[in-house]
C-alpha cells in the first residue's frame, strides 16, 4: 500500500505490503519513493527474487535495477530488469487488479453481466456513438480497419467464388454437365441458346433420368 508523499509522487512498498505472494515489511529497506503514476501501474505485483555473493544483480529497488527472478513459466532463476516489459508480463497474475478482473469474467458480473439491462442498453449506445462518431471500426482512415476491409473482402470474395463454383448446370440439349460459366463458353461454342439450362439438384437428376 503507497502513502500519499506530494501530488506527484508516493511512498511504495518494494515488495507489496498487502500482496497476493508476499506480504512486504514497512521498514526503510523496503520503502522507497515512486512516481505516482508508475506506482499505480505496479501495483501490489510481485515476482521472487534473489541475490548472494555469487549472483549478479542487486536488491530490485528501483526501474531497471537488474536482479535474479523467478520465472512462473519456466520455474528457473533469470537475470532481468526490475519493473521492466518482462517483470510486468509476468507479474500479471499476482496484480490484484488482473484478478478482480478475472473474477468479474468467471462470475459474470458488473460490466460482463449480459442479462443486466444496463449493460445490454450501454453496448447499444457505445455502437451507435462509435457509428455516428466514426470510431473503432467506424473509422474508415484508421489503416487498421482499411486493411481488415480489403481481408474481409478478399475473403468473402473468395467465399462466394467457392459456392458459385460449386453449383452444377445441365445444358437441356446435351445434357453436359459443368458450372455456369464454362457452361456458357460449352453453349456458345456449339450453338445452343444458353437460356437451356437448369440448375442441376437431386430432383432435376431424378427427372432428367426418367425423361
């Protein structure tokens, strides 16, 4: 827990007072002074550490300090940086924030409660403002959404030129079956009107045979 020192900064535990792993001491070896902002980031996180007479690295006190930790994923001993892009991914877990998170999404509560009306009216107003707005996916400058277009529509492109592919025509005269487009090259090239054509389906074969 931080205590308030100026508007800009505070007065942190290094190692979180109130944390999910370790409970910090409030002593002058484990209190420090953080910008404010950088303090609410970090949070009650927290991954173990280590230092001896054999080790490189120092006491994790401040950014960039580099020191032995723990990492959950592999269960080995690493040297990286204290508060830095690799301490922050891996300390997700432990901050009390991911996990009042989580708990929301598996209870199914507050903002990720989809019966309460509320919330259903609130999804319906943020689409609409996001519309009207020309925000997200509303956006037709943002280059992100200019190239989701173009895959979407190289994509439904070539859905529906798989499905009409897929679709047999019968020439009435001959009886040559194929799709609709070398159909029409079949009919032109011999002289049949291409209007003698019919779909052909389970009922169009049946009668066909019987005819």
């Amino acid at each position: 827990m931080a205590t308030r020192l100026n508007h800009l900064n505070d007065i942190d535990h290094t190692d979180p007072e109130l944390g999910v792993l370790v409970c910090g001491l409030t002593n002058s070896l484990n209190l420090v002074e953080r910008d404010m902002s950088f303090n609410r980031k970090k949070s009650n996180r927290f991954l173990p550490w280590r230092i001896t007479n054999d080790d490189l690295g120092c006491v994790p006190t401040h950014p960039g300090d580099l020191c032995l930790f723990l990492d959950p994923d592999t269960n080995e001993w690493v040297l990286e940086e204290f508060l830095g892009e690799w301490w922050f991914e891996k300390t997700k877990s432990t901050s009390s924030h991911f996990i009042a998170a989580q708990k929301t999404v598996e209870l199914g509560v507050g903002i990720h409660d989809r019966d309460s009306l509320t919330n259903q009216q609130g999804w319906i107003n943020g689409g609409h403002n996001s519309f009207y707005l020309k925000r997200g996916l509303h956006d037709i400058s943002d280059p992100r959404v200019i190239e989701g277009r173009k895959l979407g529509g190289r994509l439904t492109g070539k859905a529906n030129s798989k499905k009409l592919n897929s679709k047999k025509w019968v020439c009435l005269e001959t009886l040559y079956v194929t799709t609709a487009g070398p159909l029409s090259n079949y009919q032109n090239r011999n002289h049949i009107d291409t209007s003698k054509r019919v779909r052909l389906d389970d009922i169009t074969l049946v009668s066909l045979i019987w005819s």
